[in-house]
C-alpha cells in the first residue's frame, strides 16, 4: 500500500497524514448525520468493540462470584492479575511483533521514521526503550491497575458501595456503560493536566515522556503515582449506583485502551490493500510537542476548550508556538 497517497513523509523520514485532525461531528455546525454515523462507528470499531469483548470474556471466565470476592483470598486475585498480565501480553505483544519486530508494513503511514530499537537512550533501563517499558507496564500499572479493581470488586461483594442488578436495572447500566469510554477520556484528561504541572512532570510524567517515539509497550509505562491516577478512572463506579461488571469494564478501558495512542502508525495494514485506521495521531503530536493534546481526540473536545488543541496543520504549530511564547513571557515577568 502507498503511503503517500494518504500523506507526506519528510526528510526525516516522517509520515503525517493529509488530512487534519478534526473534532467529533456533534460539536460542529451545520449538523451532518453521515459524519456523525462514521464518528460512532469509528468509535466503538474496533478499539471500544475489543475492549467491551475482553471485558465480557473476564467477567465470565476471571472474575469469581460474588462470594469469593468477599474475602481477600491470593488464589483468585493472583488468578485476575496473571489473567491481566496474559491478555496485555498477547494484545500488547501481537502489535509489538507485527509491526516493530516482523515489519509487515516496514515504515508505512509510520509517523516517527526511526523504530525505538533504532534509538537506544541512557533514560531507559539498560539503554532500551522496548525493555524499559515492557518491566514498567508489567511490574508497575498492571499490578497497580488489578489492586484497585480488586479494591473495587471486593467493595461491591461487601456491600460498601450501593450496586444495582442487570436483572433489575437494565437499561440504567446500558447507559452507565456506554458512557464509561466518555468519562475514561475526561478523567485522563483532567490527570494528564495535573501531572503535567512542573514538580509532578519531573518526578512523575517525565517517565512516561521518556517514550517521545511510542510504541505499544510504551502505552503502560509510567511512574508508580501515574499508574494509580490512571487506572483512578474505575474509582468513578462509587459515584453512582453501579455493577461490578463497570468497574472491570473501566479496568479494561485504561489497560487495553492505552495502546491506541501509542502504536505508532497511522494505519495498519492488514492485507495488501486494506488498512485499518489507528487514531492514534493525535496522542503522538502530543509526545512529540508535550504540551498539546492531553485528551488525544474524544467525544469531548476537551483540548479545544482548554486551548491545548493540535490538529496537525501549520495552523496548529503556529497557535501551539504562539501559546508557548506567551508562556514563556508569563515566566520571565515572573
């Protein structure tokens, strides 16, 4: 498959799609329905689609009953978190061996020409990157992740926090569930703001920035105190009345869900001339200019708000350039 007939590559040897990034349709004016239908089927296809998939495939086959979960007992907690390591391992590691170790596609629709193990670095443990976040995603967020949805398991099977049936409430947790994407993406955008303030950035985010040029393994590797504001996310199931069911849902969200921004390509090539689209460009401009993009590309154009956007134009650099050099301003006054 060709590119560039979808974009550009500079001297560098980096891709940028031709097309900017765009926010979803419901915020825009004239109203277009078409848009719209293709918004939502790229939103649930094929990212949400997967992660509602393995959720459903835990809830029947990992979590226990109720029962079980009432007591903190080492057999189905250890049970969960080697069901966690398994699934992130065969998601995170088909991506990884695809497309940076196989190839398949070599450079194409890449955005970042270089390949990580092109790139060793004395900020990554034992000066590569893919070893460095592969420990950290495995021994640091998932453990971390799995501690508070146990946390959270164990609250619901003790009656700590008030739960609803699907028996009784169906349509209720429909909705609870449809909006747990949404409220992912929010909450990661209010704490990616936070720890992108000074103090917290250098002791905690820096680590995760380390990775300017991401890839899957990338996606989990954080700092300990990142890890338990990310995966906080499921703590939203105490809000409301809610079902267990949400809160490994949410668990879900955050690990299979971080890869997306962190793959890489633009597209993935799956045959010869089809290719499934990543969506993942807009979390890459944010590793590659920092201060851009903490939402990547929601339902909510949160950045667009906040006046963080970047949609990949010229237009975009110069509004990113301009809010840095008023920053810069504001600093040296100070």
């Amino acid at each position: 498959m060709d590119d560039l007939k979808f974009g550009t590559r500079n001297k560098r040897g980096d891709w940028a799609p031709a097309q900017d990034l765009d926010v979803a349709p419901f915020w825009k004016w004239p109203v277009s329905l078409p848009k719209m239908f293709d918004y939502v089927v790229g939103y649930v296809w094929p990212w949400n689609l997967f992660i509602m998939a393995t959720t459903v495939l835990w809830w029947y086959f990992v979590v226990p009953d109720m029962a079980t979960m009432k007591t903190i007992g080492w057999a189905w907690i250890l049970k969960l978190l080697a069901a966690n390591w398994i699934g992130n391992f065969l998601f995170y590691g088909f991506i990884e061996l695809r497309y940076y170790r196989a190839r398949v596609q070599e450079r194409r629709f890449k955005y970042n020409g270089k390949f990580p193990a092109e790139q060793p670095s004395d900020v990554f443990l034992f000066r590569s990157q893919n070893i460095d976040n592969f420990l950290r995603s495995f021994f640091v967020s998932i453990p971390i992740g799995t501690a508070i949805e146990v946390g959270l398991l164990w609250a619901f099977a003790n009656g700590l926090t008030p739960m609803v049936t699907w028996q009784a409430h169906p349509v209720y947790l429909i909705v609870l569930t449809l909006l747990a994407p949404i409220a992912h993406e929010v909450h990661f955008f209010f704490i990616h703001r936070a720890i992108h303030w000074g103090p917290l950035y250098k002791w905690v985010h820096s680590v995760h920035h380390n990775s300017v040029n991401p890839s899957p393994w990338s996606s989990m590797s954080m700092h300990p105190v990142e890890s338990t504001l990310y995966f906080g996310v499921a703590f939203w199931v105490l809000a409301v009345p809610s079902h267990p069911f949400i809160a490994v849902y949410f668990f879900h969200l955050a690990a299979f869900g971080a890869v997306v921004g962190h793959i890489g390509f633009d597209r993935l090539e799956v045959t010869g001339d089809v290719a499934q689209p990543s969506h993942a460009y807009a979390h890459y401009l944010h590793h590659k200019y920092f201060e851009v993009n903490y939402c990547d590309n929601g339902f909510f154009p949160l950045d667009k708000w906040f006046g963080t956007w970047h949609d990949g134009s010229s237009e975009g650099d110069r509004r990113m350039q301009e809010r840095f050099a008023k920053k810069k301003a504001r600093l040296n006054v100070g």
